[in-house]
C-alpha cells in the first residue's frame, strides 16, 4: 500500500484497510501515548485509532504537542 506520511512517500506491506493503530506499529512510530493523528485532513480522537482506517493512496499526518516556553 502507498500512501504520504508527514508529507512524504511511503509503502507498507499490508492490504486495505489498516488500523491507524496497526499503521503506528508498522511504521514503528515512537512515543505512540502522545502522538496525534491527522488522517486525510481530520484529526483523529485517539480511541477511534482501532477504527479508523488507512488506505491505499491516503495521506497521513504524526503530529506531537508540546507545551513550554515563557
């Protein structure tokens, strides 16, 4: 499957449709408790993450918040 990931190309081995949740082990994306999920534009709520899935050709966004600063 190809899709965009933080605005580049990439390819997994899977088969339509993906759990955003599985799509985060595949691509082995770190600190998974904190990272905000941007699917074809819509943020997701992280408990829809088993839900929501991704196909092929969908761009998809890993978005941390952080807080700080003066």
């Amino acid at each position: 499957m190809n899709l965009t990931v933080n605005g580049k190309p990439a390819s997994i081995a899977e088969e339509n449709p993906v759990p955003v949740s599985r799509l985060l082990e595949l691509l082995q994306v770190e600190q998974r408790e904190y990272v905000t999920v941007e699917l074809n534009g819509d943020i997701l709520d992280r408990g829809d993450f088993d839900g929501a899935t991704v196909k092929n050709g969908d761009n998809v966004e890993f978005l941390y918040f952080m807080g700080g600063g003066r």
